[in-house]
C-alpha cells in the first residue's frame, strides 16, 4: 500500500526497512525471481535439518535460537532459509523441477546480546536460484547488481571465504563502513567493513534432501540483511534505533 494520510490529513511514513524490502523485492522481480514466503514459528526440520545443520552445531544452542516452550523441536526461525525448503519441497511433490529462482523477505530472530550492528530480531531477504550450469560468476553478478542498484555504482565490496553449512563454497559479502569510511569505529568494531550479505552455492546434501539431483542441478543462495543495508543507506549508526519506535526516525522518510 501506498501512503495514507490519518485521520487529521497528515501523511503516514513508510518504515526504512520496508521501504527497502519492497525496492529490493522489486530489483529481483525485474530479474525474474518470484517472492516467496513461509512461517516464522518453523520447526527443527526445515530450521536446521533439511538445511545441512549439523545436530552439534552452536547455532541449535539457547545461545542463538528461541526455543518455543511446550512445542517440541520448534523454534522462531533464525534465518529465511527454510522457505528455500518449503519452496523445493512443494515443487517436487507436484513434479515440478528447475529451474527455480525465488526470494524470501521476512523477519527472523536470535537470541543475542544485542550491540550497534546486531538484534534480537531483524529482518533477511533470503535468495536461492536452482538450475542446470549454475556457477559462483552468476551469484556474483546478481549480488553486484543489486548492490549497485541500492548505492550506486562507486560502491566498496569484498567478498571473503565463509563458512554456512547450507552451502559450499560459502562466502560474506562486507561493504566499506558507512561511518568511518575504513578508518575504524564502535559501528564497524573497528575493521573499517560491515558485513551484509552471506551467500554460496547450495550444498548437495540441501539439494538432494528435496529430491533434486545435484549431479544435474546446481545452485546458489544469498542472505540479504535488510537492517545492515538500511544502516549503510540511511547513516542510521545503530541498528536498535529502527525497533526503538521513535517516530522522528520514520518520520524522515
């Protein structure tokens, strides 16, 4: 929905996360992906297991997830990954197969101590393409793209190795800190880069556990934190500040 002006004849703002949530979703529907959803309360399976987490992994841990009480094994889910199950699961049972090209906006949630960059809850617009030939080259350009389209062409990017069990090679994607341009500060602990994007190429084990053949098919995935992303668009230097409810925030936009 557009703005509406309330009852007095003042106009509404649209929050800075949704603002981008609906620019960002609408970059990918220009590239040919389909918006997707699924639940926020999910359930170990599609959480943890069918995403190739390991039954030891911290990320199962109090630590980092909510656990729901008296509902066993489920949980508010950590990341938007589990809609990439949900999707491949429901299309494989209808006999549908690749190629898929999907994203997933929504809200997730971890049990953290919270800091300038980190929160209990925020916001991940999740990515997964799935298809014959698929390659880090075609991961990289769609990530570009998007980046470009958000904060113009002169924008600072790395990518480094990392490390998710739902894909493999993995890598992080950090852009040059908004605030102190790569001096160092409390907003980037000092490195001088925040990170915004996790992403990969889907494990095979993800990929066979729906019943697609990763001898045939191949594909790649991304994380998008809107929250981090809306920091370094809008200069807001603390990510708690978009969940305070202070209006003169949103009324900025």
């Amino acid at each position: 929905m557009d703005k509406q002006p309330d009852e007095n004849g003042e106009m509404g703002h649209l929050h800075p996360v949704t603002t981008l949530i609906r620019k960002i979703s609408a970059i990918f529907v220009t590239l040919g992906f389909e918006v997707a959803g699924g639940p926020e309360i999910e359930d170990e399976k599609h959480n943890f297991d069918a995403l190739n987490v390991p039954k030891d992994h911290p990320a199962r841990d109090m630590q980092d997830t909510f656990w729901i009480k008296g509902k066993e094994k489920t949980v508010l889910r950590t990341h938007t990954s589990p809609v990439q199950i949900r999707y491949m699961e429901e299309k494989m049972k209808k006999g549908i197969e690749p190629p898929f090209k999907i994203i997933a906006p929504g809200k997730v949630f971890r049990y953290e101590a919270t800091d300038a960059t980190h929160e209990t809850q925020f916001h991940q617009i999740e990515g997964l393409v799935v298809g014959e030939k698929i390659t880090m080259a075609h991961l990289k350009g769609v990530l570009g793209k998007l980046l470009k389209e958000i904060f113009g062409d002169d924008i600072k990017i790395k990518f480094r190795p990392g490390y998710f069990p739902f894909v493999e090679p993995g890598v992080e994607i950090d852009m040059l800190c908004f605030r102190c341009k790569g001096g160092g500060c409390p907003s980037c602990k000092q490195s001088g880069w925040i990170e915004i994007l996790g992403a990969g190429m889907v494990h095979p084990n993800v990929l066979n556990g729906v019943g697609i053949d990763s001898r045939k098919w191949q594909g790649y995935a991304f994380g998008v934190g809107v929250d981090r992303i809306a920091m370094l668009k809008y200069g807001i230097d603390d990510i708690r500040t978009l969940y305070s409810g202070d209006l003169r925030l949103v009324n900025q936009f």
